[in-house]
C-alpha cells in the first residue's frame, strides 16, 4: 500500500538525523570515540573545559521571558493611554473648528457632588417618546429639562456660534457632535438653571449621553449621574413615531434618510451607554410602546423604587366636591 511506502521511506530519511539530532550536541559529524581531555575540533577547546551546550534552553527561556514581560508592559502602556486618551479632549476635528479649549471637559474632578446636585439621563432611540415623557415628569416631580438635541439645535441658530456649520452637519447625518461642545453646553445650562429657580438641582437630561466617550466626561467633570431612565422601544414605532412627527416639526432630521442613520448610530454608539450604566446598576427600563400615560404610570413606578417621589400631590376631585 502507498502509505507504507510512503512511511517506509519517510522513516528511513528522517530517522538517522532524528537518532543524529537526539544523541549527539553541536557535533553532529563527531564519529570516532575521543579520548579523555582530547579537544573535540579544530576551534573547541578540551573537554574538561566546561562550554554550556549551544542549545541549550536554559539559555532560552530568560530570552522569552524578557520578551515577554517587555511585552505584557508594553501592552499596558498602551491600554492606559487609550483610556487616557478617551477622557481628555480629542483636539480639533479634521474639517471643523477647534474645539479643544472649550475647559468644561479638561476638569480633572465633577464640578458639582450626586448629593448637591441630582442628574438623571434619559436615553432611548429616536422617537422613543423621551420628550413627551420628561414635560410630564417636570410638572410632577420639578425637575428642571434639559435636551441636549434642543441644547444643540439652539447653538446651531444662535448667530456668530463658531459652531453652527458644524451642528448642523452632525444633526443631519444623525451623528453625534464632539462631546466637548455637548458637555460645555449643558454645564452653561445647568449653572444657569440653578442661579434661577431650580436651587435644588434636578436635573433631566434628555438624548444624552449618546457616546460612551460623553458619558465618561460629563460624570468625570460635571457630576456623577443618579441613574438612566431607558425607553425601550421597536424600529418599526419610532419610524411610525417620527414621520408624523415631521409632518409639522421642520426638524431636518424627521425624514426616512436621516432616520435610517440616527437608528444606526443609537444601537452602534448610544446603546453601549445604556449596557455600560446597566453593568454598574444604573438603568431604570421601562417599555415605551404602550399610551403616553400607560409609560408615565411605570416611568413613576420605577422612579418611586429608587427613591424619588413626586413633589406635587394631585387633587383628585370627587363628584359630590
Ligand atoms: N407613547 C407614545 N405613543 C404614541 N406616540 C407617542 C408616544 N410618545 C411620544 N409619542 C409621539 O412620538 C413623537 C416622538 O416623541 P418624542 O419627541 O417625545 O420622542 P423623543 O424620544 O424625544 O424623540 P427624539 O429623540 O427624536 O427627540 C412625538 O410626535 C410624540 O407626540
Ligand atoms: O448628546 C447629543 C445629543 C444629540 N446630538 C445630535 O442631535 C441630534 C438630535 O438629537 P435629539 O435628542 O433627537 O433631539 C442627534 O441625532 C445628534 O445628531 C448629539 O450629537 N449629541
């Protein structure tokens, strides 16, 4: 059969070497029996003079292990300085403004303690009825609103805002603005919220943080969060949602092209905020395809699990009254 054949053959080439390699060091054509003390070639010296065999793997292993810790560390340089890299400000984006002296996101601590000041996130796809529901929990609970979309579009249209171009574009693509410009603008927001009538600091932020990136900056130099109210909800209600919506909205994104991308980059970049709040116990989820009210019953539910009640009680009026 072949295969012995094969075998047969391959046995007979190899074995000799394989015999050859086994027994003997760095001499492989060493065939006559040496005498004591006689040198074993032509450039060795005698063999009571001890050289470490060539091959040895002694010699080896601390070579790898060099290697191998010079390559442990060098991976953990790296690892920092990503991670470093993530929190600082990423320096001007190609083709816009600068944007990296905006100072809100260089703070190395939050300007404000989770016990001064209370923020709650309030994220969701597109159209997942984030708004309707927040108008509802300000009347109730007194906190002060703050949507970074309208934060954004109000930059947008303020006149001279070396921003506005910018916006713009990242609005229209569904994409999201450099944190820097988010951040500083709500940091502007907040104090300003708080300078009036809202002392106490309650805070709803609305469609952020929508990049991992954001989430780290805002708690790094603003406060750190409460919790994540999280509207869950199907693609095929928030499509319906948001082009009735754009009906009468005039927003620039309230069309098919621009959904399409703003679904996108929720479940590629803003969804992986939601998991990261969840792995730390920080998301409150409620089911957002039932009625406006049906959602609210639950949002006030699971507000009420947490430990935030409502500041107004509600009259309720009886028929004889
Ligand atoms: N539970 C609901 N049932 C039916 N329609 C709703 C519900 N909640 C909100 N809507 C409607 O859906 C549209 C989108 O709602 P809303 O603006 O609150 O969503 P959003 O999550 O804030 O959207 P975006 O992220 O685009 O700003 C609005 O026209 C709103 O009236
Ligand atoms: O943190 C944010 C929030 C929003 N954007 C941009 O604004 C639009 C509209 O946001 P809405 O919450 O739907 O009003 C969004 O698609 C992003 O382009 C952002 O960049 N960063």
């Amino acid at each position: 059969m072949r295969p012995t054949t094969t075998n047969t053959t391959l046995r007979a080439l190899y074995k000799p070497q394989l015999l050859r390699r086994t027994f003997t060091t760095s001499r492989p054509h060493a065939s006559r029996l040496r005498q004591p003390g006689e040198p074993t070639g032509p450039n060795e010296p005698p063999s009571h003079i001890s050289t470490p065999p060539s091959k040895s793997p002694l010699k080896v292993w601390p070579i790898v292990g060099i290697f191998a810790l010079g390559s442990f560390l060098f991976k953990k340089i790296v690892d920092q300085r990503l991670e470093e890299a993530a929190y600082k400000p990423q320096g001007p984006v190609v083709g816009m403004p600068a944007i990296g002296n905006l100072g809100a996101t260089t703070r190395t601590s939050p300007l404000w303690s989770p016990d001064a000041v209370t923020v709650i996130f309030v994220l969701g796809g597109p159209g997942a009825g984030k708004g309707t529901q927040c108008q509802k929990l300000v009347a109730d609970y007194g906190f002060k609103h703050l949507s970074a979309g309208d934060l954004l579009r109000e930059e947008q249209d303020r006149p001279g805002s070396e921003f506005g171009e910018m916006i713009k574009t990242y609005i229209k693509e569904g994409t999201i603005v450099p944190m820097e410009v988010t951040v500083q603008l709500l940091e502007n927001a907040m104090k300003a919220s708080m300078a009036g009538d809202n002392k106490k600091g309650l805070f709803l932020i609305d469609g952020f943080p929508r990049k991992l990136d954001q989430a780290h900056a805002f708690e790094r130099t603003v406060v750190p969060s409460k919790f994540t109210l999280f509207f869950d909800c199907s693609e095929a209600v928030m499509e319906k949602r948001l082009l009735q919506r754009g009906e009468t909205s005039g927003r620039a994104d309230d069309n098919m092209e621009s959904i399409k991308k703003r679904f996108r980059v929720f479940v590629e970049t803003s969804m992986p905020v939601v998991n990261d709040f969840e792995s730390q116990d920080k998301v409150v989820k409620v089911s957002a395809e039932r009625s406006p009210d049906e959602v609210y019953a639950d949002v006030v539910k699971m507000f009420k699990e947490r430990g935030v009640e409502p500041i107004k009680l509600k009259l309720v009026q009886t028929q004889n009254a």
